[in-house]
C-alpha cells in the first residue's frame, strides 16, 4: 500500500511536470539549482555533507524509490552522514538535469545523478526535485524523490 500510494505521489507530480514543461524557469532559480547541483557534486567527493545538506529547505523532505522518506534537513543530514559512513567519499559524480519548470515560487526539475565511490560502489539516479524560493530569494530543495537507481 505504502509503495501504490508513492507511486500514485510521482506519477502525479511527474504528470503535471510534463504537461506544464512550458514553465519558463527564471535565471535566478536556474542559477541557484545549478549551485545547488554543484554543492552535491562537490559535497559527495569531498564527502563534505554539511555542503550538500546547506541545499535543503529546512522541512525539506528526501524519499528514496521504495518510498521511504527522511524528513527535515537536520535529519536529511544525518542520513546523509550514514551514507558517506558506509560508502566512503565518491572518486567521480555528475548531475544531468533533463528539464525543469517554473510555478510561481517553486520549480519542478528532473534529470540523473551518478557516483562511483571509492569503495567500488556506483550509484546512478534518476530524480524528481521541487526547489522552492525561500524568502531570502534562494532556491533550497524542498522535495526531492529518487525515482529509479541502478
């Protein structure tokens, strides 16, 4: 059940995303998800999480595929720590992003994130992020769902 109503969560959102990809996205939001793709890069090779945690809205909300949730940066971050406990720092990392649009204060942004790790693990990620203007006109992750990995 948990798992229909995750998917029935993404096909909605990811229905809308597609039907309004007209959204013009303004070059301050796609500035700062351009920064803010670039501190997840630079944070998984550093293994700096603090970098990568700083690009979350402080009741951000972060799933993976299975539909398992953290919510809120404070724990965002901590899972984050767990992950670069177990994986080590990535030796390489990329973000693709496939496309975006833009409603009112929030942006719908979708793409492929991969790393491989020093430890040999590789990771390849597609996702569906919700940036949300924040009222200092910054753009922090307000949901982000990995969609598919392998």
């Amino acid at each position: 059940m948990k798992y229909f109503i995750y998917a029935l969560i993404v096909g909605t959102v990811l229905c809308d995303a597609s039907d309004a990809q007209q959204g013009q996205v303004e070059q301050s939001a796609r500035s700062g998800i351009d920064v803010g793709n670039q501190a997840w890069i630079d944070g998984v090779r550093r293994g700096d999480v603090a970098v990568i945690a700083a690009t979350y809205a402080e009741q951000a909300v972060d799933c993976n595929p299975e539909g398992s949730c953290v919510r809120g940066r404070v724990q965002i971050e901590q899972h984050m720590k767990d992950q670069f406990a177990r994986l080590g720092k990535a030796s390489s990392a990329t973000v693709k992003s496939w496309g975006s649009s833009q409603h009112g204060d929030v942006v719908y942004e979708w793409g492929q994130a991969e790393a491989t790790f020093a430890k040999g693990d590789r990771t390849t990620e597609k996702y569906l992020t919700v940036w949300q203007k924040q009222a200092d006109g910054s753009w922090k992750i307000y949901r982000n769902l990995v969609i598919a990995t392998k």
